[in-house]
C-alpha cells in the first residue's frame, strides 16, 4: 500500500468505507502480485473464467507430464539398447565359453537355468546377427536341439523364444 499513489489510496479508502473491501482486496492483490486484470474494471472473472483456465494449466500439466515420460522412456530405451551392445561386446570376446555356459545351464534340468540358457542364446543369436553370422547359430541350434530333442519343457522355450 505504501507505493501506491495518493489518488489511489484515496479512492481505496472510499471504496472501503462504501462496503466494497472484497473485492478491493482482490484487485490489491492482483496488483500486487503483477496480475493484468482480464475484465473491465469493478468486475470479478465468473466461475466459467476459473473453470477455463483451471483446464487450461490441467491441461498443460497433463501434456508436460506425458512428454516427461515419453522423454523418461526414451532415455531407458537407448540405456538398455547401450547395455545390450556391452553385452554383445563380452560376448563377442568368448562366444565358445557362453556355448559351454548354455550347455552347463541346460545340463542342470531346471526350469530357471533353462531360461537362463534362452537369455544366453538369445544374445548369441543377436550377436550372430551382428557380425552376419546367422548361419553359424542355426547349425549351432540345430545341433543344441538334436542333443536335447528329449527335453520338451526347453524345446519349447527354444520355440517361444523363436531360436532357430
């Protein structure tokens, strides 16, 4: 109140004593805080006015908040795509050892080991993939699938997986 000018202060005293200190209040406020007023002066914005622009900031939160995520999925996408690559990339050192691996896994006959063996193979297989190796991994699958043709349970981990 003390940087308004005299007029001002006048004016808001007589309003004050008139009974209209509400909505006095309101636009001191506004002032204060650096609010233009959206409607003439005297008049308050209606219900409508608040509901619009109530929708309006849901609205751009909403639509902040889905670009974050898509950004956040994005960024785990290209962390788990960059991890796989450093995967690959031990694999390709000792592509033998992770073959004795898979065999080491299967050999076990458990459910959660065979999964392993599908994870390893899968990486084996992108790995072939990669370096345009994808006839080497099949004669390899075919091999893996003629020694354990008895094993239904991982052939048809083998087939879910699409390993051939």
């Amino acid at each position: 109140m003390a940087g308004l000018p005299v007029a001002d202060k006048d004016e808001a005293l007589v309003r004050v004593l008139r009974g209209d200190a509400g909505l006095l209040r309101s636009e001191l406020l506004r002032r204060f805080h650096g609010v233009a007023e959206e409607s003439p002066a005297g008049e308050g914005r209606t219900a409508g006015d608040l509901l619009a622009a109530a929708e309006e900031r849901w609205a751009a939160r909403a639509q902040q908040k889905r670009e974050q995520e898509a950004a956040e999925r994005q960024r785990r996408a290209e962390a788990a795509a960059a991890a796989r690559e450093q995967r690959l990339d031990e694999l390709a050192r000792n592509p033998v050892r992770v073959w004795n691996k898979v065999d080491e896994l299967i050999a076990t006959k458990r459910p959660k080991d065979y999964d392993m063996a599908v994870t390893l193979l899968l990486d084996l297989q992108a790995l072939a993939v990669r370096e345009g190796k994808t006839f080497d991994f099949a004669e390899q699958m075919t091999r893996l699938r003629e020694r354990h043709a008895r094993k239904p349970s991982l052939i048809d981990r083998f087939d879910r997986a699409r390993l051939d």
